[in-house]
C-alpha cells in the first residue's frame, strides 16, 4: 500500500480481498482519463497522512449507499463476519487547480496564529477566516454570484479540517450510524475501524473496518490537537488522556507508551445527537411498551433505580430516556464525567435540571473529583439526583446519602454489570458497600447485548427489570418482566406496594396504572407510523404524561373513556 495523497494523482495497487464467493479489487483510485496510472511521487503535498482504499465499481453491490455532507458512504457484507465501511470524502474529488488552492488556505492558517490562546469554536472560526481570506483571492468568480461563495466556503471547509481539526475522522464523527471509532496501534499497520447502529435494524450494532489508515504523522497531530483543547498531558509519564471532542458531541480516549507498547491508540465514542425516550426505545426494539410503561411507573413513584450492561449496551441512553418521565416540577441534577445526559433538552422543555461535570486532573483523579461533587450536589436542596456512572469511592457517600434520605426524592444512575445479581456482587463485595446500605435501591434495569444465532450482529435489549425482595434476605431479587408478559398482574413485588401506598391506592389499582401507561406508549408508537411529526421524542413524552397527570381520577375510574380522549389527542398532534 501507498499514502493516499488527498485530490490528487493515485495508483491502482492491485489489492484483492474475497467475499461472498466474488473478488472485489481494492484500489486507491482508478486510472485517470488517459489510461495511464499517475505517479504519487510527483504530486503536490497531501493535505493528511491518511492511507486511502477505494472500491472499483465492479466490486460486491453495497447494502447501503448514502450520501453525507462531506462525501459518500458505501456499507459492504464480505461474508462471515467482515463488513467494510467505505468512505469517499468529497475533498478527494478536488482537481489539482482546487488542490492548490487548499493548499495554499492552509499555509495561511498555518503561518498566522491567532493572537491569543482559545478554545476549540475560537480557533476554528479564526482559521475559517483566514481560509475565506485566501481562497478568495484565488478562486475564479462564475458566472452566477451566489456560485463563488459557496466554493470558497467548501474549499475552507477542508483547509480547516486538516489543520486545527480532526481530518478525515470528522467524516466519521458527522455520521449518525457511527458509534465508535478505533484507531489501534500501530496505526499505520491497521484500517481504523468503527461501530455502526441502525444497520439492519435500529437496536442492531455491527463492527466494520473502514477504508481509512493514519499514518503516524497524522495520529501525531491529533494528540497535539486532543492535548491542545483539552489542556491535560500525555506522555510516557501520563500514557492516558480522557477528554471530549469539542464540536463533536464526542468522547476521546488516548492510550500511549508504555502503556501500549506499539505506539499511541486512539478510540472515539459518539454521544447521541437526539435525545432517547422509551418511546423511542420501544420503536427500536429494545423494550416493550409494557415495560416501558412499568418504568414510567417506577420512575413516578420515586423509585431509586440503576441501569447496567455491558459496555455498548446502551445504559447512558436508557438512563437519559427515564429522566424524561420524572415531572417537569421536580428538580434535577446530573453528575457525569463526559456530557452526555439531555439536561440542555430537559431545560428547553421547562425542567428545573442542572449539570455538575466532573472532571479528574494532576490534584485528584475522576472518582475523588466524583465523590466531591456529589457531596456538593446533596447541599443543592432537595433534587432527582441523576448519576452518569456510579463508578468507585463515591459510592459509599451515595449509599449514605439514600440511607438517611439526603439523596432527595430518587436516585439514577448507571453501573457497569451484566444483572442485578452482579451489581449486588459488585457495589457489596468490590466496593464496600454493606449489604443493608445496598437495601436503598428499589430496582435494577438490566441491558444485554444478544447475537441472534451466533451471528456478528448485537442486538440490544432490555433483559430484567430487577425490583429488590428486602424481605426475602440481601441480594434477592423479583423478576418483573415475567410477570408483564401475562398482561394485567395483581399482587406482588414490594417496590408496587410501596409506591401504591404513599399514593394513596391499592396494589390492584397501581397494576391497572402501570397497564395504561403501557397502552398509551403503545399507542404513541403506532401513531408515529403514520406521522411526519415526532410522537416519541421528549416533548411528546412530556405532553402525554402531563395529559395523564391532568385526568388521573378519569384514568383511575374509567380506563377506556380516557385512552379514546388519548387517541383523539395524538390525531391533533399527528
């Protein structure tokens, strides 16, 4: 293989894979119009050091073709468990005049920093600047007016890119089927590789290799970048660098000698860029509507609650759709290392939510700067306290703090672990924690991650819905969604009961609760099918549960009246 030089002459390298019986020809490009294969070596300097494949057409047919903003994106089945993830960026299109052009933007960025230090949105608008600046004077005026700057502001776009920007990551960073990106060392030796949601199903998750290679120059510059806007060390001395990725709605993870000892490795996980609710959750197939109406429930009913899984599971975003069906009225405030939680939203739709980041540095690391805010967080007044991680040290001052009632009116968070037995043997046995203090949790969200017959593929679902048996001794669970599958359930489950009386009612009636918030959320998925509008997204979550807290007496006395004034309400909004 060769250096791509980005937008300029490329060779055919003759490169064969298989898959599905057929050869698919890997190249850098095809030849050029004449016929001839251009040499690499005189073309003019690439704008990154990134190695570039590109299919032939005559390649396998892709299961996905898609066109983003910044270039084409093709999805290929190899067979057997390789997908390819195929990137064209649209500055590789660029003619050798264009190429120059850019190349000249970016010598002006270069060569002209800004007067004093900024932060990420500050640098790149200066260097955006001087790149219209540049451009402007050297590309050619069209005939139409409005065709000029345009050019110039796609011509900047990449000169700023691949200056103080992440290259052609951010192509990657721009797609919402990107999950994850891994960059594994040594990464001149190995295709950067990424995981996708929503092929072949929206709960469904695939790991691909893409047709992108960094070379070390260009993984160099980007922990110059990452070091940069985050203004922590990496070195041999601090071979791990945590931060966000400003402008990407993205979390890095750097890992460098010794601790890797082929070199710097580099992983990128995407935070959602729309908010979840269980409606969303339950049009995807992660849960039911049933269950998503039972969590409503408990979530209403104050509950403590957790949600743990594997890592891709999915918790931060089941944790972010449960903080919308706390009421508007309630306050909340959110503990996380990386800013993930939709307290933005919530406050947009009137909700009194506040943000506590948490963040680790020389002094004191993540869980001693964790422990501290959630100290900080229970002087703040009585509060839904909202936990991104319950992760370490912190987690004694958060079991106290529910044990004597200072923790405010419920307790969110998530836990890595694969069930609720297994939260137990980890906060009890690894962290300390008594087996009475564990008491003060209500219920555990379990999410597993399934391959549907041993296939590559992740499907993610909920899997338990754990209420705590305090009776029956520490560690015992009840098992919840069991009992949801027979419809209607009367009696059992402590945590009902408990809910049931500081609401006043009987245990059957909190049954006959649970069920219709259940047959609304089902209702509200089936209405979105037939809607341009959005149903499941927090403002309509909003909208219904206040629908249902406004007529609870109706709801109470007669069910049936009050889901055909339901339906009638979601036509209008339909």
């Amino acid at each position: 293989m060769r250096k791509l030089h980005i937008g300029t002459g490329r060779d055919d390298l003759g490169t064969t894979i298989e898959g599905n019986g057929t050869t698919a020809r890997i190249c850098i490009s095809p030849p050029n119009r004449h016929g001839e294969r251009e040499d690499p070596s005189r073309a003019p300097s690439p704008f990154s050091q990134v190695w570039t494949l590109e299919r032939s057409a005559s390649a396998i047919e892709p299961i996905e073709d898609r066109y983003l903003k910044g270039g084409r994106v093709r999805i290929y089945e190899m067979g057997g468990t390789r997908t390819v993830y195929h990137l064209d960026p649209w500055e590789a299109s660029l003619g050798p005049k264009d190429v120059s052009r850019v190349l000249e933007a970016m010598r002006s960025i270069r060569g002209c920093p800004p007067s004093q230090a900024g932060g990420f949105p500050t640098l790149r608008q200066h260097a955006l600047e001087l790149a219209r600046r540049s451009l402007a004077l050297t590309v050619p005026r069209k005939d139409k007016p409005l065709a000029q700057p345009t050019n110039v502001d796609q011509l900047a776009e990449v000169a700023v890119r691949y200056t103080v920007g992440f290259g052609a990551l951010e192509h990657l960073l721009l797609d919402d089927r990107v999950e994850d990106i891994y960059v594994d060392a040594p990464c001149a030796s190995v295709p950067v590789h990424v995981t996708l949601g929503g092929i072949a199903g929206s709960s469904t998750t695939i790991r691909a290799e893409t047709n992108l290679m960094l070379s070390d120059l260009e993984l160099q510059a980007l922990i110059t970048r990452l070091r940069y806007y985050s203004r922590r060390p990496f070195s041999e001395a601090f071979p791990v660098l945590e931060t966000d990725v400003p402008g990407f709605d993205s979390r890095a993870t750097l890992v460098g000698h010794p601790l890797s000892p082929h070199g710097p490795a580099l992983a990128l996980r995407r935070h959602s860029r729309k908010a979840w609710t269980l409606l969303r959750l339950v049009q995807n197939g992660t849960l039911t509507a049933q269950a998503a109406g039972l969590i409503s429930f408990l979530v209403d009913g104050r509950c403590s609650m957790l949600v743990c899984g594997p890592r891709g599971a999915g918790k931060s975003s089941l944790l972010s759709a449960v903080m919308f069906e706390l009421p508007p009225s309630q306050r909340v405030l959110a503990i996380e290392d990386t800013l993930e939680l939709p307290v933005r939203k919530m406050q947009e739709l009137g909700y009194r939510a506040q943000s506590l980041l948490i963040e680790g540095g020389l002094d004191k690391g993540v869980d001693q700067a964790a422990e501290e805010a959630l100290r900080v967080s229970l002087r703040l007044g009585e509060s839904a306290l909202v936990m991104g991680e319950v992760r370490g040290r912190e987690a004694a001052t958060l079991y106290e703090s529910m044990r004597t009632g200072k923790a405010g009116s419920a307790v969110l968070g998530t836990i890595h672990g694969d069930s609720a037995r297994s939260v137990y043997e980890r906060v009890v046995h690894d962290m300390g924690i008594a087996p009475e203090a564990f008491g003060a949790t209500d219920v555990i969200l379990s999410l597993a991650l399934t391959r549907p017959l041993g296939s590559h593929r992740q499907v993610r679902r909920l899997s338990e819905v754990a209420a705590l048996a305090r009776e029956r001794g520490p560690g015992q669970f009840d098992q919840m969604l069991d009992a949801l599958e027979g419809g209607k359930v009367v009696g059992g489950f402590d945590v009902v009961e408990r809910v049931a009386a500081s609401w006043g009612i009987e245990t059957e009636e909190a049954w006959d609760n649970i069920w219709l918030r259940g047959e609304m959320r089902r209702l509200q998925v089936e209405a979105q099918g037939n809607s341009p509008n959005d149903l499941v997204g927090p403002a309509a979550v909003c909208a219904c549960n206040e629908f249902l807290w406004g007529r609870l007496e109706q709801a109470r006395s007669e069910p049936d009246a009050f889901l055909e004034q339901f339906r009638e309400r979601l036509r209008g909004m339909a």
